[in-house]
C-alpha cells in the first residue's frame, strides 16, 4: 500500500482543528527535520500501542509526538531548563487554549517530558508510553522488528530520514549546549560528552560528596 498525505500502514493522523493546528505549529516553528521526525513518532507510536494492545487517545498521542522536541528550538536555549520541559509546558499552552480536560493535557505534559527518561514512561498511560516508543523506534531503533519492513518504508516515504543520524545529533547539540546543566541525570549528556568540547557530566556521586552535610 502506498503512504499518501495523513495515512500510512493503517494509521492516520487525527482529523480536525486539533491535529490541523498542532501540525501548523510544529511545521512553522520547527525544522524540517524535526517535523519529519515528530510525526514518524506518531505513526510508530501507534503501531507499538496496536501492537502492544493499549487503547490510546490518536489526539493526544499526536500532539505529544509533534511537540515532544520543540524545547530544541532557538528560543528555548536559554531558558535554563531541560528542553523536554519547554516542549511540554507549549503543549499544556497549546491544549488549554483548545479546552482540552486536564487529564488529556497532564497525560501530554507527562509524555514530553519524560521522553528522554528511559525505563519509566512504559509503566504510565498509554500515551505516555507510546511517545517514548515512538522515539526510541525512530532515534534508537529499539524494538525495530516489531513494526514490518513494508510500514516502515510507508512511513518514511511519508516522512524520509535523509541522512538522520548525523543531523538529529547534530539538532539534540545545538538545542542543549547553552544549557549543559540540564542534561544532568539524563541522556543528553552523552550527546554533549561527543560533541561540545570541554564538557564534563555531572557526577552524581561527587554531588552527595561534595554536599554541605559533615557526614
């Protein structure tokens, strides 16, 4: 079957204002690559959520996955805090002013902002965790098998990956190394441990030393 407009491997984008402005938003604000990426996240979140067999809300798995790596963008970089957390706190903007329950904004909050935390996001909502999967599947190729050969070509005939290793890192830098505290505890500093000179990781072991408690 071939990948045409919002549909690809049995999967398709929400219809309405919802979706319609999320993908606005993220196209005008966003990079190129960045909005290719967020909306392969929503289709292999969704297929991992098929597969997985959790019933989850399209709406809100969409505007996590499209605005899950906004905080990347130029205007967060000084904000002195982690980018996930930009990302999220324009999602809650973003949901509140199309009067969505607070439930679905919390789910979505919680979805960005813990996308870069593994190990935790698979326990929580389905929403939640399908954002993480979706990331993992198209950053780190987890579970790679779990999503067919055909739906995968589909997928990125919609949305093509040109070269994504190389810029998404480079994308993941230039978002974060304003910031390199933010990356404590969490696994950015990794990206910055390759590629910004001079920089050293938090130690979470010399943090508890190096407290002001005598003992």
């Amino acid at each position: 079957m071939e990948a045409q407009g919002n549909t690809a491997a049995g999967v398709t984008v929400p219809e309405g204002k919802l979706a319609a402005e999320a993908t606005e938003l993220v196209r005008d604000t966003t990079s190129e690559l960045i909005y290719h990426h967020s909306r392969r996240v929503y289709w292999f979140g969704s297929l991992q959520g098929r597969r997985r067999g959790l019933a989850f809300d399209p709406e809100l798995l969409y505007v996590g996955a499209m605005f899950h790596d906004l905080g990347l963008g130029e205007r967060f970089r000084a904000s002195g805090r982690r980018f996930e957390v930009d990302g999220a706190d324009e999602a809650r903007r973003f949901l509140e002013r199309h009067g969505i329950p607070e439930d679905g904004i919390r789910r979505v909050w919680t979805a960005i902002a813990l996308h870069t935390t593994p190990g935790i996001p698979e326990f929580m909502e389905p929403e939640v965790a399908l954002v993480t999967a979706g990331v993992e599947y198209d950053v780190l190729g987890i579970g790679f098998d779990d999503i067919d050969a055909a739906a995968r070509a589909e997928i990125t005939a919609l949305h093509p990956r040109p070269d994504f290793k190389r810029r998404i890192l480079r994308a993941f830098t230039e978002g974060i190394e304003q910031k390199p505290d933010t990356t404590f505890g969490n696994v950015k500093a990794d990206v910055l441990r390759h590629f910004t000179p001079g920089f050293t990781p938090g130690d979470f072991v010399e943090v508890i030393r190096g407290s002001r408690w005598e003992d």
